[in-house]
C-alpha cells in the first residue's frame, strides 16, 4: 500500500472492523494456538493497514482494535500469572527514513537537540517466545508467557527444564527482578527435531518459533525436558534496584548473573551506526544459530526510558527495525496437483532450484485455483518467491519482463490420482475430486470412514488394519472387505496374527452382509451425505433399487443442464437436481453431490460390486403410531434426562421426521432451557412448542 493510499479506503469503518476480527484470529492462531495460517510478512501488511486507517480515522478507533490489544489471551490448560508490569510489543519499521523518524520523535519528546547525541542500542531481534523470568530473593518463582501482555500462562515447571535459565541468582542481585527475553530454538535443533517427529509420526512444527512454543507450552513437562530450548535475555520488567544507568550496563550486569545475552548487542551514537549495525546484523543472518526477524534499538539511558514511557502497546524508547522478507527469482517448470486424503486438489509449484535466505527452495505452495488466476503465473514463467520465515515458500507472481508467455494455467477438471471429475461447489475455493471410492489418494481415509462405528461398523477393522491392508494390496474398494476371506491362509501366516483373530474378523465381516439402506448410503462417504441426509432418503425411497431409480432420473436431468463450469447454470441444474429427489433434507448442493458422484462410471462400478457382497436391506423403523407419526419435529435447547440422540431416536421410533432448523414444514419444537432462535422462530411462525417432561409423556403415550 503506497503511503498516498493509505488512508483510502471505500468504508474505513467497515475495513477497521474487518481488520481487528482477520487480526485477532491470525493473533490466536500465532500466539495461543502455534499454528499460523499466514507468513509474518503478510500479517504485519494487515496491522500496518490497520495502523494507517486508524491514523488517517482516529475517530474510527476499534475499542477492540489490535493497536491497543497485544498478543492473544491466554491457553486454557495452564494458570495464570498477571505480570507485575504488562508485557508490552515493539513498534516495527521497515524503512530507513521511519528509524530516523524514530529518533527524532524521541528527541522531540524529551526536547533533546541535535547537539546531544541519544545513544541507542541495537541488537537482533529473535523469533521466539517471549517470558517473563520472576526471581525474588535470588530464586526464580515464576515464569510465564507474554498471553495478552497482561496476564499471560504459568509455565514455570516448563521453563524449570531450560538449562539456559538461571533457576538462582548470585547475593547482590535485586531482590525482586523480573527477567525478559525469548524462549527459542536453534535452527539446526529445529531441523532435527521435525525429522525424529516425522520418524515418530508426530507433528512437525512450520518453523522453529512454532517449535519453541509447542515445546514449551506443554502439560506434560517431560515433553519440554525433552526439546531442545533455549534462552536469551533481552530486559527486565519490575526490579527493586537497577544495577546500572543504561541498557546496555543492565545486560551486561545479567550476563554475569548467568543469563544468556546476545553477543551481537552493540552501543550506536548516531543513526548512520546505528543502521550500519543493522546491515551487519542483516547480513549475517543465515549464518546466525536462530532466526531473527530484524533488529531492536532502544534508548540506552535508563532515566531516559523512563520519561520516555509508552504508549498504547508500546514503548517510546524501543523499535523493532523488520527484515524484508527473503526473496528470489526462478524459473516455475510446472505446477503439480496433489490430492489430499479428503480429495482436495492442492496447487503446488516446481521450481528451479533456488537460494532464498540460505535454504534451497525447489518447491513452493499455490493454494488453490484462484490464487494461480490471480497471480496468473503460467508455467515457463520468471516468477518472484518470498519465503518469510515460513518453511512452505510462497509464489509472489510473475516477473513479466516482455517475453513471450506460455498459455494461462487452466486447473485441471479431473483429478490426476484417479481421473475422476473434480469439481467446486459454489463458495468454495477448492476443487474436490468425485471418486471418492476409487481414488488413490483418498483411499484409506475412504474405507475408514466406510468400517466407522456409524457406518458398516466392522469390528476389528480399525484404521491400522485398514492401512495394513491396504498396503499390501489386499483391499481397494469397500467390497474388498468382503472378500478378505480369500486371503485367511495369508493372514495366519502373517507374524503376529493369530488364526482366532482373524477369524473373529471375519466373523464381524460376515456379520455386516446385510446392511440397511440409510447405513449403506451414508458409508459410500458421498460428499454432504451424512447420517441424517442418508437416513432422509432412506425414509423416502425405502429400497435400493427405489433410490437408485431417483439418482438414474437425476443423471438424466444433469446430462441436459448445460456446462457445469458456468457457475449459474450449474446453480440452476443443482435446484432441478433437487426437485427430482424432493426428499426434505436433500437441496440443491446434497442433490448435485449425490448426482455427481454416480455420474462418476468407477464409483457405480464400486457400488455395484459392493452390492453383490453385501445385501442392502429396506428401510424400516418400527414405528410405533403416535401423535407425532409423520410430523416434522425440531429439538432445541438442552435436553435434561436424555442426549440429543436418543431424543432423535424417540421420535423416529414414533415414525416422526427429525429437522434441525425451524421452518414452515416444521409440526412440533421441543425446547430445552437455553433455547434461542428456535423456540423465538417457532412461536412467530405460530409452531407448538413444547419442553422436555410434555415429550416424554408423547413418547410414554404411544
Ligand atoms: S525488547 C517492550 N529486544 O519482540 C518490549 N524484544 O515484537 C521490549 N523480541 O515481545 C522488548 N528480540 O518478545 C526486545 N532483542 C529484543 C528482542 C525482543 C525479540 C521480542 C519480544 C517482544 C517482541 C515484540
């Protein structure tokens, strides 16, 4: 955003009020959840957005506006600890004018000329974890994590494992002092840490920053003894006597104490060494043991520090000077689809190998579709990378320098694992492969969900035998299953296998030869088909041969609805779609996705084969005649004597359909205490409502 359109914006007060949720939900995921969706880069773009709105609107300042809050609250898990003084963040700058801005604004504040130098420190700013270390009376009695900058997590059992961390302090020190600085890991720590979790099929960490605070931020402590993190102070909160006049003076004095300090820290008289410090620092960057992210300056006069102050969320004597994020050019020569476990079709760049901050980067994320028209990178192309302290490097976009452009990237319509159709649903961004069934990539996740508790239900065929079997090629599809059978000397003779247990597997198998048409239907794992969409059409079409009859007439509607990629149309067909199955759970998105998925040839072939090993049996609830027999009901609220489920149960029992929203067709509402929209909507559509003991008493009466 260039500084002349920084105060643009179409609807300040809208984009402001974008900006604080979008910002405090990359807040949470960074600081409370380890997990960040977004580069560094990106996420200081939208809080220098925020910032510029907000100066060019202070009226238009957010109570909840990310300049006043800092961080994000606390984790549930760990207590809590109120800092004796609030945590507070830096000021970032990018450029060298706002260092000088910085200065001056200093000098402007404490009416100090020219004449005077303001000497500043400048040290690298590491991307870590910050913590607070509380020692009183020489012994450290609390740690705790930045949180909200105000209160933040205890995590001093954890930080008791960091051998960095001083647990005593030599006679002379303070006797309240509250230690700052980063809880971080090494680069190379990090790098080995990923490869033993991969090793362990654990979870890998996105960069060591991520790693540390994983690692720290641990129940069990045993897991935090077992990483590798480390500490380096960088300051103090409370202290009851400073042991010198200037930062500088104050660090050296926690050096001696035994706290780590950077050995990078230098004094600067003027802004040019100042900047100068920070080229050097810069340019040693990939050489350093642990990222950074730039490099922090602070006044060094303490009484300075303090008529100086803060404000906001930050001080007035301190800013952190940001690296641009790394970047490089190359050669993008192909883009490759992958296929996730559920079917999503995944971007993903091939590059020529490059250098970008001392890593080799050969691939790189596209995300999705949009993203790729967006940018209109094509394959051929020079494109521009970014890698911001994020392992997964990003495609900036093209660098068009008047050369000849191969054709725009079409993404492809069917998917590469198994050349089903792959297909967007309206207001999504990913494209989702249609063979469920026969697609490679989806395969295991598929026959999971196929043997799951609520769907054939097979016992003994948990996820690991699952994946064993299919490892060795003895199951592809869920009709497979069925014949394992074929296969029982080779699984006796498997080590660990014993002929009971096999047996007994077998035995749950054949159990599950007959199986009921709203358990089939929902275990084909067809998209939007859940329990309660599989049993509406259950209810409806009674038989197999019934329902499929409905999705032949469906794919007759769909074959003369025109092009499906034309967004309308496809709208247009999925309302048709719905029409033909006029089942009441079933609308225009559930009817498109189960016509898509038998239009699929392989996934009929699957069904039909499955279908010759297993019996589908008719739908049938015993019902029991009942005032609510063929009504509509909605439960809402809490239910007291009884779950959600087994209400549900109830009134099916009572041949009842079970909605989960209120509309005209609705007959009855059951409201348990707590009942909103529900029971509000119900009574203004004028729909009986009634509370639990009124339920129980329809169901004791039938
Ligand atoms: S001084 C008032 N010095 O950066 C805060 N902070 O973005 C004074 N950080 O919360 C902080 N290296 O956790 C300081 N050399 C350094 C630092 C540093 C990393 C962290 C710190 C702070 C965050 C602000």
């Amino acid at each position: 955003m260039s500084p002349a359109a920084a105060d643009q914006s179409a609807d300040p007060a809208a984009e402001l009020a974008v900006l604080a949720a979008e910002i405090a939900a990359h807040a949470a995921r960074y600081y409370r959840d380890d997990a960040p969706t977004i580069s560094d880069a990106e996420y200081d773009a939208l809080v220098r957005r925020n910032a510029e709105l907000e100066a060019a609107h202070p009226d238009l300042v957010r109570g909840d506006s990310p300049s006043i809050r800092v961080g994000s609250a606390p984790a549930t898990g760990f207590g809590k600890v109120v800092h004796s003084r609030p945590m507070l963040s830096l000021d970032n700058a990018f450029a060298d004018a706002e260092v000088v801005e910085f200065v001056a604004r200093v000098r402007r504040f404490l009416r100090i000329g020219e004449d005077n130098p303001i000497i500043l420190t400048a040290e690298p700013k590491i991307d870590g974890l910050s913590v607070s270390l509380m020692y009183r009376d020489g012994v450290l009695v609390t740690a705790a994590t930045r949180g909200d900058g105000t209160t933040g997590e205890d995590v001093t059992r954890n930080v008791a494992t960091v051998a960095d961390v001083p647990q005593s302090l030599p006679p002379g020190a303070p006797a309240v002092i509250d230690v700052r600085g980063e809880i971080y890991m090494a680069k190379a720590d990090f790098v080995a840490l990923n490869a033993a979790q991969t090793c362990a099929g654990g979870r890998t960490f996105a960069n060591p920053r991520n790693a540390a605070a994983g690692s720290l931020r641990q129940l069990d402590v045993a897991v935090t003894r077992a990483r590798p993190l480390r500490f380096l102070a960088h300051g103090w909160g409370e202290i009851s006597d400073l042991p010198a006049e200037s930062q500088a003076g104050v660090m050296a004095v926690l050096a001696e104490w035994g706290f780590p300090v950077s050995d990078r820290l230098t004094r600067c008289s003027t802004i040019d060494e100042a900047l100068a410090a920070y080229r050097g620092i810069e340019t040693d960057r990939a050489a350093l043991p642990f990222d950074i992210d730039g490099v922090v300056y602070k006044v060094d006069r303490l009484d300075l520090q303090a008529r100086l102050g803060e404000v906001a969320r930050s001080p007035r004597w301190a800013l952190a000077h940001k690296f641009p994020a790394e970047r490089a050019t190359t050669l993008l020569l192909a883009i490759d689809i992958q296929v996730g476990r559920t079917g999503q079709l995944t971007p993903v760049a091939r590059l020529e190998p490059v250098g970008v901050g001392g890593v080799i980067v050969t691939n790189a994320t596209l995300h999705n579709e949009d993203e790729i028209a967006r940018k209109d990178v094509r394959i051929g192309d020079t494109v521009e990378l970014q890698r911001a302290g994020d392992v997964i490097p990003q495609i900036l976009g093209p660098i068009l320098d008047g050369s000849v452009r191969g054709e725009p990237y079409v993404f492809p319509h069917v998917c590469p694992a198994c050349g089903s159709l792959a297909v967007r649903e309206a207001g999504e961004v990913a494209r989702r492969c249609t063979g469920g069934l026969i697609c490679p990539a989806q395969r295991i996740e598929r026959l999971r969900h196929f043997v799951g508790r609520r769907a054939f239900d097979i016992e003994g065929l948990g996820a690991e035998r699952i994946e064993l079997f299919v490892g060795e090629g003895m199951i592809v599809t869920p009709a497979d299953i069925f014949r394992l059978g074929d296969h029982r000397e080779a699984l006796v003779a498997r080590r660990g296998f014993e002929a009971v247990s096999v047996d007994k597997l077998l035995a749950a198998i054949a159990d599950r030869r007959t199986m009921t048409l709203d358990r089939f239907l929902f275990a084909l794992g067809i998209r939007h088909v859940g329990e309660i969409v599989a049993r509406d059409l259950a209810r409806t079409f009674v038989t197999y041969v019934a329902f499929s009859e409905r999705v032949e007439a469906a794919l007759a509607v769909q074959a003369t609805a025109a092009e499906p990629d034309d967004e309308r149309a496809r709208a247009r067909s999925a309302a048709a779609l719905a029409a033909v199955f006029a089942v009441g759970g079933v609308g225009p998105e559930i009817a498109a996705s189960i016509t898509d998925f038998f239009a699929e040839a392989h996934n009929r072939a699957v069904v039909d084969d499955l279908r010759r090993e297993v019996t589908v049996a008719d739908f049938a609830i015993a019902t029991r005649q009942s005032q609510v027999t063929g009504k509509t009901v909605v439960f809402t609220g809490t239910l007291e004597t009884m779950s959600r489920d087994e209400a549900r149960a109830q009134a099916e029992r009572l041949g009842a359909r079970v909605a989960a929203s209120v509309s005209a067709r609705t007959d009855l509402v059951v409201a348990g205490p707590g009942a909103g929209s529900k029971a509000v909507k119900a009574a203004a559509l004028g729909i009986e409502v009634i509370d639990e003991p009124a339920w129980c008493a329809i169901v004791a009466a039938a």
